[in-house]
C-alpha cells in the first residue's frame, strides 16, 4: 500500500484556490475565463473546487489569463504535477462517489479530525461486520463480490487510527443512542461496542458519549459532522483552511469560511463538554456490551 499521507485532494483544492484567487483579482467572471480559455464553465468550476486533477500545461494557460507573474506560474505548475500523485484509496475508484473520494484525501492529510455521530458508528472505527451490514443496507442491488470491495475499502482507511508515521489526534464524540442501536444483532453489535472500547484505548484516539440524560447539547441542532484541521506550514499558519464535513444521503457538504468552522468548532466544544468524560465512558460503552450478549 502506499504512503498514506501523499493522496491528490490537498493539492488540487490548494491549487483551485490560488487560481480561482487570480481569477476574481483580474475581476473576470467564470463565463469570461472559460470564454478566453475555450473551456466549458463546468471545468472551471470543477478546477477551483479541487475535483480535478490539473496538467501544468493548463495550470500555464490559465495563469497567462490571470495575468499571473512568472514565479508564480511556476509553483503552480509545480502543484499541478502533485494533483496527479495517487493516493491508495484510488485503486477502489469505481466504488467512490467522486464527493467521498475528496473525504478521504482530506482525512489521509489531516492532524486533527473532531467527529460527532448521532446514529452510527464513524467507519474510521466500524468492525467489518457492522461495516457490511451497512453497506448492503445502502447498496441493495449489489452483488456479494462488490459488497466485500466496498468493506475492503473501509476497513483499509482504518490504518490511518494507528499510522506510525504523523497519526492524527482523534476526538469522537457518540451518541448514546448508536450504543443502544443493535445494527446487524446483538452479537455484532456487542462486537463493535468491544472494539469502540479497544480504539479508544489508544494513544492518538480520545473518545467521549453524549449520555441521553445530557439533555439539550448543539448536537440535537446540528446533526452528526466532522471538523478537519490540518498540518501547520513553516511560517505557523494552517497549510490547508480547516473544513467541515456533513455526509448525507445522496452526497456530501464541505464547509471552510472561517465563521461556519468557527461555529461547528463551538457546537462540537459544547457537545464535548455535555459528553461523560473518557474512563465513565469507556464504562458506559463496556455495559452497553455486556447487555447486549446477556
């Protein structure tokens, strides 16, 4: 498997911006740039938003539009090169919604990932077991071969909880009621609550449940989300702008204006804090288990 840390998504989204940064600079509409470039608006889109790889050649052209200054056009090129590094969930392409495979690059990148779940288990921490029950609930007309793939892939992101190299610091934050929810049975259940409690045993994972006797906390507000920071650059800012993820049904909403981080940041400091602390938790998710197998 190959490096976990070198995946595409970081770079595309940090060249998206910068070109999208010279582009509203020159004050030049998409509709104009993608007139000048003789390229659909769509591909300008899909370039500053990070969902496309880039060749220099045309990281080149569109900076000669932008009016870019030769140094500049040079690093950019350089970054184009590196939106075509793959990353290793890539081989499982066919089974990745495109807006899934720009989570994944940003979670391989990530120092820091803060997650509250209302109703299942995070994948980062799912057995394969409750994973497949899952899966085949959300993928019906799937056939056995393609359900394993797609555990496979899920179960192969979790080398990231225990990477040797830069492991990210994990805050989790569960709902009390994905305890009482038996997906897949009691045993298997019972199975994941046990493996809940060996994760969160280690070094880089902190995990804390929201009790319903909490009562009112933000996550009733605002669903289940996870915050993403990442590594700072040498001069101490953030080498990529923290992002806030939201999974939905049919697809994926990314959030990175500082005042929407900012206040996801606050609701996940309240639902932390309304949540029983690390050792009553750990209890309380040993009990749920023992409950489950009586």
């Amino acid at each position: 498997m190959p490096d976990p840390t070198t995946g595409s998504t970081v770079p595309r989204r940090q060249l998206g911006r910068h070109l999208r940064d010279l582009r509203n600079k020159q004050r030049m509409t998409v509709k104009t740039a993608a007139e000048n470039l003789e390229w659909s608006e769509t591909k300008i889109w899909r370039i500053e938003n990070g969902l496309t790889s880039l060749r220099s050649f045309d990281a080149e052209a569109m900076c000669r539009v932008y009016g870019a200054p030769a140094d500049l056009t040079e690093a950019l090129k350089a970054l184009a090169k590196e939106t075509k590094s793959k990353g290793w969930w890539q081989a499982y392409g066919d089974v990745i919604p495109e807006w899934f495979d720009v989570y994944i690059g940003l979670e391989e990148a990530a120092s820091q990932i803060c997650d509250y779940q209302s109703d299942l288990v995070p994948g980062l921490y799912q057995t394969s077991e409750y994973a497949r029950t899952l899966i085949k609930a959300h993928n019906p007309d799937e056939d056995d071969q393609e359900i394993d793939r797609r555990v496979e892939l899920r179960m192969a992101r979790q080398a990231l909880v225990r990477r040797a190299t830069a492991p990210p610091e994990l805050r989790v934050a569960l709902n009390e009621g994905i305890l009482r929810r038996p997906v897949g049975g009691p045993a298997v259940m019972a199975q994941q609550l046990d493996q809940l409690v060996e994760t969160a045993n280690l070094p880089t994972v902190t995990l804390r449940v929201v009790p319903f006797s909490a009562g009112m906390q933000d996550g009733l507000l605002t669903g289940p989300f996870v915050i993403l920071r990442f590594p700072l650059s040498g001069n101490g800012t953030d080498s990529e702008p923290p992002t806030v993820y939201m999974d939905g049904f049919t697809g994926a909403l990314y959030l990175d204006k500082a005042n929407e981080v900012e206040r996801y940041t606050a609701a996940f400091e309240n639902i932390w804090n309304a949540s029983l602390d690390e050792a009553r938790s750990k209890e309380f998710i040993h009990r749920a288990a023992e409950e489950l197998r009586q």
